[in-house]
C-alpha cells in the first residue's frame, strides 16, 4: 500500500478543528475531579510541540500526554456513528477530549506506525486512545468509557517527529505507512478482546512507533504464555556473564540470555524485575533495578549499591538482594527476570534540551537515558548533574567525562558533599554540597529543559520543589520517586543521605497467589504490580470504576492513586487505583 492510499477508502484526509483546554477541577458524584478533557476549539495556528499543543494541558501526566501522547486524534465520522448511536445532536468539536478533529481518518484505515504531514508539522501514530472514567462524566453518560472500547471507534495518538504551526482547513498528507499495517482498531482489539492471538502480539511488537505502553503489555502477555526458554512462570533465565565494580559499594552486573535469544527491547530508564532464589530464604525475593546501559545491546547491564544496614539500627541485616548480588553471585550463575518495564523513561530521539540530575546510585537510569542521547545521534543539548559523597562513592565518573570530550552536545557537573582531603575542586569534582535546584538554576538559565530526577528523598523533594519555585513547568519534570508523590510538594531540607534501592520496605503479598515483593511506586498501581509478578487479576476499566478488581484485603492499608466513584468497605480494595502505604495482604 503506498502513502496515499491511506484514508483513501474514506477520501481526502483534512484537520477540521483543533482544540485544546487546560486542567480544570469540577464536581462529581461529591467528588472534586481534575481533568483536562473539556476541549474546546482554537482559532488561527497553534504549535504542535514535541509534549502538547500550545494552550493544551493534561491533569493526569502519566495516562496523558508526553512524547507518545502528545496530541489525540478524533475523525467526524466516529461523530456521525456517535450521533445515530446515542439519538444526539449536541456534540462540538474537541467532545470527545480529542485535539485534532479530523475528516478521512478512521480507526480501520490507520495504522500504527503511519506518518503523516498536518500544516508544518510531521507526526506519527503511536498507539489507541485507552479511554478512562472522565469521558464518561464528558458525554455525561456512566460507563461510556467502555462502551466506546468496545465499539472499536477510539481514535489515537501521535508522536511529534517535527514540530510546527497547525490550523484548522489543514490538509493532511499520508507521507509513509508502517510495514506491518496493522490498522488502529486492529490493535486495539488485539490488547482488549483478542486475548489469545499470540502471533497478532507478536506483529504488534515489530512496529517500531508502538508506544512504551502498549509495547509493554504485549511483552507481558508473550511472557505469561510462553514457555519455550522460560519457566512456566513467564521468567526468563539470564546468565551474570562478567561483574565490574564501579566504585567501593557499587558493582555493575552483565546479564545474557541463557538461550542465546534476543533480548526484549526497553526504553531508558526502565527498570528490570527479577525473582531471585537467595540462599537461606524461605522462598524466592522479587526485586526490581534500573538497567543502566542503553536498550540495544545483546546484554541487560544492573548496577547496583551494596545496602549496608540502617544507619539507625546498625543490628539488622543488611540489605538481602543487594548483598546477595555482591557476595552471592559469580559469573556463570542464573537468575530469572521477566521483560523491562516502568513508567520512567526518556525518548532518546528528542530534541528539546534534557538535564539528567541525580544523587548516589540513582545515576543508573541516567546513564542509561545518557548512553542512548549518545547513540541516537541526534546532538540533543544534555546537562548531566550528578551528586555523590566523594569520590570512593562516585559510580562511573570516568565514563560520564568521556563522553564529555567526545560529545560537544554533552555537558556535566559533579558535586561532592564530603570529598576526601586529596581530592581537588576542579580536578576531581566540580563543587562542593549536595545538588539543587539553585545549581540546577545556575548551570541552566534557560527553562526550556526537561528534566529527569533520581535520588534519595531528601534530595527529590529540593530539587523538586526548589525546580518549581523557580518556575520551571511541572509537566517538564519527570522522576524516579521511592514514596508518595504528594510528598515531593512538601517542604525540605537540602539534599542528603544514601539513595535508596529500586524497591521500598513496603512489602506486598499476593495471598492466594503464593507471591510476596517488595513495592516499587514505578508500578503505579496493586494491579500494575500484580501483573508486573507473573499475576493475571480480572480488571476491566483500570479506573476504579466497574469493580471487577476488588478484592479483600487481609492486613495493612492503602491510598488510592485515583479516588474511586464508588469506594469498597474498608475489608476490600480496588486494586487498579490503589498502591499500599504499609505493608499489606491481598486476597489475589
């Protein structure tokens, strides 16, 4: 099929409205909900940024917007269908939350992967529309978040490749079509209906514009139905190949596969889960660590801290899973990991100017998001701050100057808060103190960056807060954070102390499932967790909405990331919006 056949079942392909809101709280149900769905049309051209339209904002960053969801799509014959369906005739553009109405542009016709040409800008399809609650409360219809899925009429979105003025009368050019021409609606169906298409999975993992999200589910559900080189469990077994020490407590890990198979793409900064079988523990310990390499190598590298016990209980174990990866593992020896994953990544193929900020061992994602800036090629302007205690602590310093001196487009600033009586400013670091956003601001005037955080709490809520009291857009700041996030907005001192592990003390078990782990808030959700271990929960809406997670919980208490419409009774939770705030029992 070439370019200009597609759309052409339904003509020419033209941008009718665009339109844009910013969050707003309303009230629902008792309920205040925030929400950037009431899309309302523009007049004369707007620009298409790599993140959003201008004036266009999103009240949920993570289901919303970003790289991969920059602008949604909706076609006016999806309105027509709506209106015969529904006996309507009230409908205005942007009605559905959509950016771009659209004429010529319908679900069967798109493929993911497509490209196309609307006024200056050049953009490709990532992924369908996963329509949630707050739909509902904008057609004013309960539910209709599902009925719109299962209708197959969801719309997509696109992935900004040039950034450039749009306006409504734009016409839009077909410019290229994805290989494997699997259309909108296909893929959709494919993760919501088709459940056991296993091959169609596998032809949705070729396209290349497929978004981190959608990808990953696809990974998952291969994962839990293959077992050709992986256990029964959907695990696959790794082999440490060689160990590196990166500094005195930081040691990097070089897995392969066992089979000699490919190893499953990721994005950087995504972390790697693990089952690993501890010598003298009742049962099997799940962990979670950042890749710190990036994606394309025929290895997953970890690198990992030695955790040494509580400083404030110097009498207990230090920590299992990193001491065992230290003091237990050897090359040759085994360990069995499921597929990357994690809502924390960077698109290595942007362009706008990105600063990597972190303390201690939370330099691993940023090393990987800075190896992948390298490879792309694309000279994006790239700031990499890095905070340790001296140099004896200081993982891969050697490394990060190189790429300095290859890479006019690579800047970097050390600071070391306790650098020992040999070491010397400016030849051995850069500054003396913890990072913050005073540095931050110093080293970056400009801000027009996005930044990228990981590090200890301490340092987290500084840097943070200390970004947007400086006025640097909250959408702009992306991060790797081991704790509510709400807690990044509270006051705090100046950065300090050691970084902490990927997982959190918060130990969660999946009762009837025979699983324990402990937390990681990259999951986001009970469910995303659930499913992240091997587990297969019936859910339907993942918005608190329809019940069909809820479970019983036995011990402990939870918080809901997104406040359900109808909350359970306190013996039950709704796993698909909820995350624990102490350790906790679930009857799943």
């Amino acid at each position: 099929m070439s370019p200009d056949m597609i759309g052409g079942a339904r003509g020419a392909m033209k941008l009718l409205s665009v339109n844009v809101s910013l969050p707003r709280d309303i009230s629902h149900d008792g309920k205040t909900v925030r929400t950037g769905i009431f899309k309302q049309p523009v007049e004369g051209r707007v620009m298409l940024r790599e993140l959003n339209i201008e004036g266009d904002g999103q009240a949920d960053l993570v289901g919303h917007g970003g790289i991969h969801k920059a602008a949604y799509v909706y076609s006016l014959e999806n309105y027509r269908y709506w209106e015969d369906e529904l006996g309507r005739s009230d409908f205005d553009y942007g009605q559905f939350g959509e950016n771009f109405t659209v004429e010529g542009m319908l679900d069967d016709d798109i493929h993911v992967g497509d490209t196309f040409r609307i006024g200056a800008a050049l953009v490709e399809v990532t992924q369908p529309r996963v329509p949630c609650f707050k739909l509902g409360i904008r057609m004013g219809i309960q539910g209709f978040e599902h009925v719109l899925l299962s209708s197959n009429r969801i719309g997509f979105y696109l992935r900004v490749i040039e950034q450039g003025e749009v306006g409504a009368g734009d016409a839009i050019e077909a410019v290229d079509v994805d290989p494997e021409r699997m259309s909108v609606a296909e893929v959709n169906n494919l993760l919501y209906f088709d459940l056991g298409n296993l091959d169609g999975a596998r032809k949705a993992l070729r396209i290349k514009a497929l978004s981190p999200g959608w990808h990953g589910s696809f990974e998952d559900r291969l994962a839990k139905a293959e077992v050709s080189g992986k256990t029964a469990e959907g695990f696959r077994t790794l082999v440490v190949d060689r160990i590196e020490p990166e500094s005195e407590n930081i040691s990097s890990f070089y897995l392969v596969p066992e089979d000699g198979k490919k190893l499953p793409p990721f994005m950087p900064g995504q972390f790697l889960p693990l089952r690993l079988d501890i010598p003298g523990e009742p049962k099997p310990l799940n962990r979670t660590y950042s890749l710190s390499d990036r994606p394309g190598r025929d290895y997953y590298r970890l690198t990992i801290k030695r955790e040494p016990p509580p400083k404030d209980r110097p009498d207990a174990p230090p920590g299992r899973s990193s001491n065992y990866f230290h003091d237990g593992l050897k090359p040759g020896a085994k360990l069995r990991v499921r597929s990357p994953r994690g809502k924390f990544y960077l698109d290595p193929k942007a362009s706008s100017p990105v600063a990597l900020v972190s303390a201690g061992v939370g330099l691993t994602p940023m090393i990987s998001m800075l190896n992948a800036i390298v490879e792309a090629g694309t000279g994006r302007p790239t700031w990499f701050v890095h905070g340790a205690r001296n140099g004896a602590e200081h993982a891969m310093g050697a490394h990060v100057r190189r790429l300095v001196e290859e890479n006019e487009f690579v800047q970097a600033h050390v600071r070391y808060s306790r650098p020992d009586a040999q070491e010397m400013e400016g030849r051995d670091y850069d500054s003396e103190g913890h990072v913050d956003a005073a540095l931050l601001e110093r080293l970056l005037p400009d801000q027009d960056v996005d930044y990228y955080l990981c590090g200890p709490t301490p340092f987290m809520k500084s840097v943070f807060g200390g970004l947007l009291a400086g006025g640097a857009a909250e959408d702009r700041i992306h991060y790797e954070f081991f704790g509510p996030a709400s807690a990044l907005r509270e006051g705090a001192e100046a950065a300090g102390g050691d970084c902490v592990e990927c997982s959190t003390e918060i130990e969660v078990m999946f009762k009837r499932s025979g699983v324990t782990a402990n937390w990681n808030p990259s999951f986001g959700t009970l469910l995303d967790m659930a499913e992240g271990m091997g587990l297969s929960p019936a859910y339907s809406c993942r918005s608190g909405i329809c019940q069909t997670c809820i479970s019983a919980i036995e011990d402990g208490e939870v918080e809901y990331v997104e406040e359900p419409l109808d909350p359970p009774d306190d013996d039950a939770v709704l796993i698909c919006c909820a995350k624990p705030t102490t350790d906790v029992v679930i009857d799943a």
